[in-house]
DNA sequence: ATAAAACCTTGATTTGAATCAAGACACCAC
DNA sequence: GTGGTGTCTTGATTCAAATCAAGGTTTTAT
C-alpha cells in the first residue's frame, strides 16, 4: 500500500497504540480487517507446541499485514506482536473491500505486495531447508548491510535472541557463529553493531560455503 | 482461477504437452506470462548448490503458478518441471493483465489464490523449523487422507524420494520414519500405499509429539 | 519379456546444532 | 554510582538427522 492511499483511507480507519511486547493478533483469531504500520516495527510469527518461535516477517512504517483472513475467508495462520512502542491503523474488512473495488490500481498494488511476500517465503524455505546457520546468518547480515546504504557498518535492529527465532536457531548457535565469523576475519562484532570486514567472504558463505 | 475462466481464455492462450522431467521454466528465467496446468502434475522447487532439492509446491489440473514475475516484475523466485506427462497453457503476461483488468472477479480470484499460498507458506516454514521429520510426516499423512475423501488407506501421489524433497529430509529418514510408525501400529506400509491404522496417534505425532 | 534405470531399505558412522548449565556483561531505574 | 534484570557468551553433552555404503526391489522403456 503506497503513502498516498494511506492519506486517502485515514479517516475511515482505526489508530491504536501498542506498547512493546504487546499482541495485535494471535493465530486462529478472526481477521476482519487490514493493518497498516505507522510507526515502531511489529513481527509477525509462529510458535511451536513447547515454546519455540519462528518469526515470519519484520514489518516497519507503510507496511500492511494480516490480509490473508481478507482475502481468503480463514483466520490468521499466524501471530502479531510489537517489538516496540507501535502506531497501528486497523482498516476493517468491508471497507478495505470497498476501496479495492472503486480504486483498480490498489488491486494491483495488492498483488504485488503479497507477490513480493510469496518471494521472501521461498528464500526462507530455501535457507531453512538447504542452507546451514552460517550461510542464513551471513546472507541475513548482507541483507542489512544493503537496507542500511551499503555501509560496512551495520546495526543489528533486533535483540539476538530475536534474531536467533528469526532465523531459525538459537541464541547459543547465533554466539557461536558470530565468533567463528570473527575469527575467520569475515566481521568484527560490537555491542549492536556488526562491522563487515569482508563482503566477498560473506558472500560466498551465504551460498553455501563451510565456516 | 476457475474453470470458467479457463473456458474463456483457452482462445488466447497457447498449449504445450511436456514429459515427464522435463523443465516447465528455471529460477532466474524472466517470467512473461502465467501457467495454468490442464492435465497432469507438477512441482515448483528450488535447488541448493550442492543438488539438494526443497519442493514448495505441486499442482495438478486447474492450478495456475508462475504468477509471481508478472505481478512483481522479477524473475522466477523457483523452477518448475512436469512431474508425469502433462498439458500446461500458457498465458502471455499482457493478455492476462487485460483480462484482469476487465475482469473484476479474476482479481478477487488473484488475491485469494496468492493468499492460500502464503498461508500454505507459513505452515511449510512452521513444520520445517518447529517440527522434526516424524511430525511433517504423520502432517503429510494427515493432510493426503483429508485430500483422499478421509479414506484410511491414502496412495502416495508422488515417489519418495520426492516426498523427501517435499518435506525437507532424505529418502533414508523416511524409510527409517516409516518403519517407526509401522512398529507404533500408526500406520501400515505398502508399496505407493499407506493404510491409516490410528488417525488420533497420527494426530498427536503430527502435533509435535515424539515417536 | 527383458534389460536398464530408478527407487527403496538397512546398517554404520559422522555431523550440525540443540540443550543444559554457569558465568559475564550491558542496560535501566533509582 | 549501585543494584537488579534481562541478555549474551562459553563449555560440556546429547540428539536428530545426514551421509556413506551396499544390497534389494520396483518401474519404465525398448
């Protein structure tokens, strides 16, 4: 959904503030209505019988989410919750309709933003299914570096305990291999702040390369 | 998309009868039309470096894939090949865009179809991360009898060595697997047939439990 | 029908990462 | 600053599943 229309629906949508840690949805609730982020990040993840998480995606300012119960008439095959204080607009369900049916270039907006999230799923099934820790961790790192300007000095915008259910392994595991990184002189690793001493190194890590 | 539409568009479109391993389109390919699988079946996967193999999805008659290109203006994200004999149509991206565009209904279609497969998506990556072999396992059981009108005895659709690749293991795991639900009395084991034998042990199993 | 090619099973071994268990460090409020 | 809380690191151990290897079976093509 592009800034414009954002402008467009405002007044026909709901603001809510959340504070950090607090829940949007959960897995199996009714959906009945778009979200729009308007400031803070917010994850949007899955958990496992005994506790585990896996988060799914990572959503900042401008980002929608939770349209699948819109479109497909189920409830949320996952949860929502801020990682930090969150502006939220909710846009309920008949109008979000409404809108998609008198406004045909949203339509496609909308294609292709589930589109571009279909994309982003197989690059996750693809790392969890046929990379190892070390090849997901450097292509997560080459993804910041290229959000964050091509510096080589990236800020980590998560905890790495967030990280670690981000990309699919544990905290320990996440430890570890930031050190070995280290010691193969790919990265330098700070408080929040990873330097990439290497980028040609991490490249051929994250495809697939050993550690 | 529907059947109907299928009626209406088969004039525009062009045919194509592949074989069995034959290649439907690669990852990277630039993608300038949509497919739609008439007879037949075929799977969409990805390839790691070293030749291992994650299915993301496999479609029969009446699926439409390779959607994403057109929608987002990259290339193919996977690769797509006929798994038996198959008849595919193929839609040339402009034609298909006309169609939506003066076709309201289709896009509604469109958005729900892409939105079943995010959801398909999030369950692939829950079970790949969250899950061990024994759980996908008895999950894939589960969902084949559902699809096989809840008949205890489910015929396996597809190889597997396929059904490896579909799941996220090797062929030794789910020999090895089986054997184990086998000695459980969850199930018996035939050639390219499985009967049911405790659907609630299954249940349970797929839910995370252990075997 | 027969040969060839896939495919499947079983066993032995290795391996990547999870788990368990302490400590160390950083960040916050007061 | 100081105490406390939450987060991160490091080491020892366990575990699920991959890999390697070899024999057996089914399927496919001619």
């Amino acid at each position: 959904m592009s800034a414009d229309h954002l402008e467009t629906l405002s007044h026909i949508a709901v603001r809510k503030a959340y504070k950090r840690g607090e829940m949007i949805f959960h897995e199996g609730d009714k959906g009945n209505g778009i979200y729009i982020v308007e400031t803070g990040r917010i994850k949007v993840f899955k958990l496992s019988m005994d506790g585990k998480e896996q988060i799914l995606h990572i959503y900042g300012p401008g980002h929608t989410f939770g349209e699948v119960p819109v479109f497909q008439g189920k409830n949320f095959p996952a949860s929502s919750m801020a990682l930090e204080p969150a502006g939220i607009i909710f846009l309920p369900r008949d109008r979000f309709v409404k809108l998609l049916t008198t406004t045909p270039a949203l339509g496609m907006n909308m294609l292709a933003d589930l589109s571009r999230r279909l994309r982003d799923f197989t690059v996750q099934i693809e790392a969890l299914s046929l990379k190892e820790v070390p090849a997901r961790l450097a292509a997560y790192l080459l993804t910041l570096s290229r959000e964050q300007d091509n510096e080589a000095r990236v800020s980590l915008p998560i905890s790495k305990a967030q990280l670690s259910n981000l990309i699919g392994t544990t905290p320990e595991t996440i430890s570890r291999v930031f050190k070995k990184m280290g010691d193969a002189g790919l990265i330098e690793v700070q408080t929040r702040t990873i330097e990439i001493q290497d980028k040609e190194g991490l490249e051929e890590l994250s495809e697939s390369g050993r550690l």
